[in-house]
C-alpha cells in the first residue's frame, strides 16, 4: 500500500504554531481523505520551527468504488400527455451520463422521482491527494496569517518550500507560486544544502543526517537528557524541565545542544524568582538548583543551541553570559532603587495608571477591592486578624505595577510587592496574599496558601470579570485575550477547593461591584447591567457545571442542584447537595424517593397554590399525606432551615425524612384524582404538592432524575 509524505518548508514558525499546526493538519487530512473515500492505516505529523511534515500510511492505491442514488425531477413533470420525455427529464439524464430510459423510479413521500443510480469508480490515490492537498495547506493556517510577496496565499509564516513524495515518485503540488519536490533543507547552521528525499520511510532518517530531528518527541527526550546530564555534572539539579518551558524549547529548535553558562554568585542575593523569571521568560534557560537544598539556585544556567559545533560553543557561551549579566544587573539596580520608597507611598501614581481604557485606573480598582474586602468580613463574619489583613493585603497589592522592577520585568507582578511589603514588615499574610492575588496564574499553577490570599483573588478575579464583561470584552471562540476563561476558572477553583468552608454570595458581590463599575463607564448607552450580569453568571457556572462532572458528580444530579440559577449564591452549599443527592441515587433504596419527587414536581406548575384546607379532604390518602407531611418532615426539619447554610448531616436527614413521605405520595397519586374538575378541590390537592415540593426543592429540581426512572411515571390526574 502506498505511503505518502508531505513537508512544508517556511521561515521560522512561532513555537506555540509547530504543535498546533501538526494537529490542525493531522486532523484536516484524516476528514478529507474520508470525505474522499480514499482509505489509509494511520497518519504521522511532524514539525520543527521551519518545517511541517506528514506521512500517510497504508493509502489504499484507489479510492473505493460507491454506488449512489440522484434523485431527478418528478415523473408527472419528466413525460408530457403522450408519454414523452420533456426536457427535465432528458437535461437530468444527460448530465448523469445516461439516457431517460437508464433512469429509475423511486416514490417518497407519497411523490414519484425519476432516480439516476451511477456507479463511481475511484481515482487513483494520487489523483486525489493533489486536489486536496493544496486546499489543505491554503486552510491551515490559524490565527494571525500572513501574507508574502506578490501572491494572496496566507499562511503563519511564508513557506519556502514543498516535498511531496508518494512511494518513490514525485506527486507535483502547488501553492501559490511554490511547486513541489523531492528537495528539502537541513539544519540551517549546520547543514544548509539540499536534501533530497528518496521515499517517505527514510524521511526522518535523511533529515537526521542533515542535522534535523524532525520529531519533536526525540528533541524533546534529547533535551531532557543533556539538560539532567549538565546539571548532575554541576552538583545539581535542573529547574522547569518540563511543562511550557520545555515545550516552547523544543519547538524553537531542530538539533539540541545543552551548553552551561555561568552568571556569577554576585546575584545570587536576589530572590529566586527575579533571576528564575529572566531566565526562563526573557532567556528560555533552565535554572539550575542545588541536588542537596532545593531551595537555593546555583549560579548556572542551561541553554540549548542549536549549534553542536565544538567551535561554536564557547562564542555561545559568552554571548548568553553577557546577555543574561546585563539583565540581572539591571533587575539588581531595580530591586533595590525601588526600595527607597515604601509601596504605600506609590499610591498616587495609581490614579496615573490605567486599569482598562473605559474602567478608570488602578486607585479606583483599588478602592472597589477595599469595598469588597467589607463585604466579605461582614458576610463571612471573619476574625479580626484576617479582616485586617485581607484589607491591609488588598489595599496594597497593586502598587508594584509602578514599581520600576514591575515594569522591567512585568511577569514579577505580585512577587515584587510581596518582596517589598516583608522588607518594609508588613505581616506574613499580607505578603503572601498581595503575591497570591494573581494564583493560580497559568493552567497546573497552584491556588493561593492562605485564607487571605484565595479571598483577595477571588475578589480580584471577580472585579477584572466584571469590568470587562461590562465593557463587552467576553471572549469569543478561541481568542481570550484578557486571559478570562483563566481567571474564571481560578474563581471556581478556589471557591469550590480552597474555600469550601466560607459561604461567599458569588451574586451579591458580583452585584455590589457592579455598582462601583457602572458609573465609571464611558460609553453607558452600550452598557446593559443585566446583560452583563447574567452573561458572566452563565460564563461562571459552565465552569462550575465543567468541575462538577470532572470530579465524578453525575450529570442528572448537576442538572437538578444548577437547576434554580441560584448556586452562584452559595457554591458550596451547592456542592454539598450534589453530593448529597448522587449518594442517594448510588443506594438501593433511592428509586421509591425519585420517583416520587419526579411525580410531585411534573404535577406542579410555576403558578400552582400553596395554601390548602384541611376541610375540604374528601379521601383518607389526602389527610394521610398532609398529616405526614406536617409531623414527618415539617416539624422536624423545620422551616428555619431555609435560607440558612447547611451541613451535610442536614441535607442527609432530609432525605430520610422525605423517604418516609414516598409510600404516601404514590398511594395518593394511585387513588386520588390530583386535577379534579373542581377548582377549589384541584387548587387543594396542588397546594399539598406545592408545600411538599419546597423540601423536595430544598435539595435540587427532581425532574431532572426522569431519565432515571426505569418506567414512565404517572403525572396526569391519577397515578
């Protein structure tokens, strides 16, 4: 069976774009060459930072034979009153290939079709691979294409080159004014001639020749292995081998070579994070730490050149030493210049800053996150010490943003006032929640340690949410600019595990910040306060809805307890109910209390009566029922309850309790005709239900468990 091989050569693609686009590739290819009937085993995508590649493998060397059904024109319209064709009936014929005669009959609907049924024989494999693989690429490229020269192609960067190769032959494409080949390039440096590729299962091979790992999994391996190699020959232990760093090294190269600099001890009296921030961010280098104490960086660094020359690594060398000493030095001048003057002597300069053009500047931010610290310690009823702190910690938090060290290095936002804010003794917890605000900063980061902290980011989140949604900034498909998908995500995350014992009214503060925003909005007639509010409860609670079901709750259960709109209002008692309800569908008891509750919820509408009469019960079941209701579950877990945050005990007793009400519950729907003709009797019969259901509800909305009832349940007049 054939094998085909695909490489697009360009200028240097953005690391971030090599892994991106090898998916986008593999996934587009596999649909076209379904579309096309053209079978194949399996497809291999590969990438460097100036090439893509693909191999097929197992191409089925045509594409498979199909029958297929045209349906044409009506007979009563294809033959006039002597029976003869009329020219619908012949132009769809001869289209088809065939004469009206070849053409069958088909009725649907009631209406009778002329049918062509043809027979398509497949083209070869290379045939079809060169009229789809130029629209492939034309449709590769993501976000931010480019164009080059004189042509209207658009891809992320200009391609250079083609390789396309089926078996040991040529398959001619073209792209714009690139035609393809067998000829392909090595490494830059290392290797700049031609290469050319004699069939697609000695690719790899060939270009590993011309100094070129095309496969970013053995780069990656490589790099891993140089990397642990020079830091065990310092006596240490390499930082960040792993994650983002490694991955964006990987595709920024195609021949690793690790090669170990030296910074100098000098810096080493900086914190770890200013010097760890420049090498990875700034310099793409990887710390270097002690193998006995973890804590303490080793004056080295890792770089990966892509350069193996013995030559050429001592000029390496000194030119990153030389770069990365420049930067630290100017990170050490920042770091202590800063300090002569206090961070609560920066506060003016925030009215200077702007937060977001249209939400005023950081001093207003500032003065919306001092409120919201109020609203918490009086709703949370927090202890003095952390009240203090939180505001203390709020009030405080964005003052590194003028700090020169902030707007050198602007990844250090947080850490630099955390920093500043011990030297000058602030508390413990202060400083650690004005560098937790931020947490968790990226996907994998961990949430804020301290009470304070996981209170002042959700508090920061929530205000940075709001604004932005107030200005209509929401994301839209993948583009999330404002990081908001992060950041919403990092509320629920930290309310839901980091703060699962403080009930915070996600709503009303939401509510109580709006309020600050809106009068500082520019362009009011595009403001819809409502809109907004509910745009970023529903953005909220998809992710909550998302965390609910990744940690095992079932999705019923999720649909009953989010069914009231009102979670946002007490996450965590939400959580609590869900748990609550999913273990009393787990037991073996749970299907008599379902179905019941499923029953009195569909009897009800959202306008049925809650009063009811005792005097007008004509049957023993309705007096039953209520008598049950009142003695049973009403006066023992009582109406108090409402409104109130529960524990897990309470939602558990209420279970039990409404199970002792199901055997009832059906025998009255059995025997009893709920919507009976007369109104006030039919009004007393919803009235009991409508009562009932508020405890059912206490839990969640019970229609959400039908689908889990084996048979149909009765929901009409009777049971």
């Amino acid at each position: 069976m054939p094998t085909y091989l695909l490489e697009i050569g360009t200028e240097e693609l953005p690391a971030d774009r090599v892994t991106e686009a090898q998916e986008r590739l593999k996934t587009m290819t596999a649909e076209s060459l379904k579309k096309a009937n053209l079978p194949f085993e399996s497809i291999t995508c590969m990438g460097t930072p100036r090439r893509l590649a693909m191999i097929i493998h197992g191409l089925a060397a045509v594409q498979d034979t199909i029958k297929t059904k045209i349906k044409g024109p009506k007979v009563e319209a294809s033959f006039d009153a002597a029976g003869k064709p009329t020219i619908q009936a012949t132009k769809f014929a001869e289209t088809k290939g065939l004469t009206v005669e070849q053409l069958g009959r088909e009725t649907q609907n009631g209406v009778e079709y002329l049918i062509a049924e043809l027979t398509i024989k497949g083209k070869p494999a290379g045939d079809v691979l060169k009229e789809t693989i130029p629209t492939l690429i034309t449709h590769l490229s993501g976000e931010r294409p480019m164009r080059w020269g004189d042509s209207d192609m658009k891809f992320s960067r200009p391609i250079r080159w083609m390789v396309s190769l089926l078996d040991n032959d040529e398959l001619p494409i073209q792209v714009a004014d690139i035609k393809s080949g067998r000829e392909s390039y090595g490494n830059r440096v290392l290797a700049p001639e031609k290469v050319k590729i004699g069939h697609p299962d000695i690719y790899v091979d060939t270009l590993r020749k011309a100094r070129v790992l095309v496969e970013a999994s053995e780069r990656r391996a490589l790099i891993q292995k140089q990397v642990q190699e020079k830091a065990a020959s310092l006596g240490g232990q390499a930082r960040r081998l792993g994650g983002a760093l490694l991955d964006e090294v990987t595709n920024i190269l195609e021949w690793p070579h690790a090669i170990v600099g030296e910074y100098g001890s000098e810096y080493l009296s900086l914190p770890d994070t200013l010097i760890e921030t420049v090498m990875v961010h700034h310099q793409r280098y990887f710390p270097v730490e002690s193998s006995q104490d973890s804590s303490k960086l080793l004056p080295y660094f890792i770089t990966i050149a892509n350069n193996d020359r013995k030559e050429a690594e001592g000029p390496i060398k000194q030119g990153n030493e030389r770069v990365i000493k420049a930067r630290l030095a100017d990170g050490k001048f920042f770091y202590f210049d800063d300090q002569k003057t206090k961070l609560s002597e920066r506060s003016d300069k925030l009215e200077n800053l702007t937060f977001q053009e249209g939400l005023g500047s950081y001093a207003k931010k500032t003065a919306r996150l001092l409120r919201a610290s109020q609203y918490l310690t009086r709703s949370l009823a927090l202890d003095s010490k952390t009240s203090i702190c939180l505001e203390r910690a709020l009030s405080l938090c964005k003052l590194d943003l003028v700090s020169n060290l902030v707007r050198e290095l602007p990844e250090l936002q947080g850490y630099v006032g955390c920093w500043y804010a011990k030297i000058e003794g602030e508390p413990d917890e202060v400083c650690d929640a004005i560098k937790d605000h931020y947490a968790p900063r990226f996907p994998g980061d961990a949430m804020p340690e301290s009470l304070v902290g996981r209170l002042a980011s959700v508090v920061d989140k929530i205000d940075t949410l709001l604004g932005l949604f107030a200005l209509g900034r929401r994301p839209s498909g993948s583009s999330d600019p404002y990081a908001l998908r992060r950041q919403a995500q990092g509320i629920v995350d930290i309310l839901m595990d980091g703060l699962s014992e403080y009930h915070i009214n996600v709503t009303e503060m939401m509510d109580l910040l709006m309020s600050e925003i809106e009068p500082l909005l520019t362009k009011k007639k595009d403001f819809n306060r409502a809109k907004a509010l509910t745009d970023l409860s529903d953005f909220l609670m998809l992710r909550v809805r998302m965390k609910l079901q990744e940690s095992g709750v079932r999705r019923e259960t999720i649909e009953a307890v989010c069914a009231d709109n009102k979670v946002l209002a007490d996450i965590q008692d939400a959580v609590l109910r869900c748990h609550c309800l999913d273990k009393l569908i787990a037991s073996d008891s749970s299907f008599a209390l379902i179905r019941a509750g499923v029953r009195v919820c569909n009897i009800l509408a959202d306008d049925s009566p809650s009063a009811v009469d005792p005097s007008l019960f004509d049957t023993d079941y309705e007096k039953n029922l209520w008598d049950a209701f009142n003695s049973d579950v009403k006066a023992k877990w009582g109406d108090e309850k409402f409104g109130q945050h529960l524990q897990a005990a309470d939602y558990d007793e209420l279970v039990r309790l409404l199970s002792t009400l199901a055997a009832p519950i059906d025998r009255f729907f059995e025997k009893v005709m709920v919507n009976d003709p007369d109104k006030k009797k039919r009004d007393n019969r919803h009235g009991i239900f409508k009562n009932i259901n508020r405890y059912f509800a206490a839990l969640g909305n019970f229609k959400s468990f039908l689908p889990l009832l084996p048979t149909p349940v009765a929901t009409g007049s009777k049971g």
